[in-house]
C-alpha cells in the first residue's frame, strides 16, 4: 500500500563531529490515505527531524532519530 502520492527527504545540511554526526532533514509529502491520527488523503505534511549517528571503531554504533 502508498502511504503518499508524493513525497520528498531533503538533506538539509551534514555536521561532522569527534565520533559522531548529525544529519538534519525535510520532510514534505502529500497523503494518499486518511490516517487514523486526522491527517487526512490528499493533505500536505511537513516535517523537520535529524538523526544522530555515534560511531565505535569506525562503525556506526548507535542511531538517534528526531523529529
């Protein structure tokens, strides 16, 4: 099943730091359902969110999501 007609994750910028980096993104889509929280189909939705990414050994070793 879609979710969304149209949808689109844009990173908006990268920040690298001592053993992890932050990713933060945009969030933009049309839905193509009504969901049971009220958003309804055909309705627009932004989000804003970032993701976290710790890393041990050169791996990633844990992930942190926001939004």
């Amino acid at each position: 099943m879609d979710y969304f007609s149209e949808r689109k994750q844009t990173v908006e910028f990268i920040t690298h730091r001592e053993g992890e980096s932050e990713v933060r993104i945009s969030y933009w889509a049309i839905a193509a359902v009504d969901f049971p929280n009220g958003i309804n189909k055909g309705q627009e939705i932004e989000l804003k969110g970032k993701s976290i990414f710790k890393f041990t050994d050169s791996k990633i070793s844990e992930i942190e999501d926001f939004s």
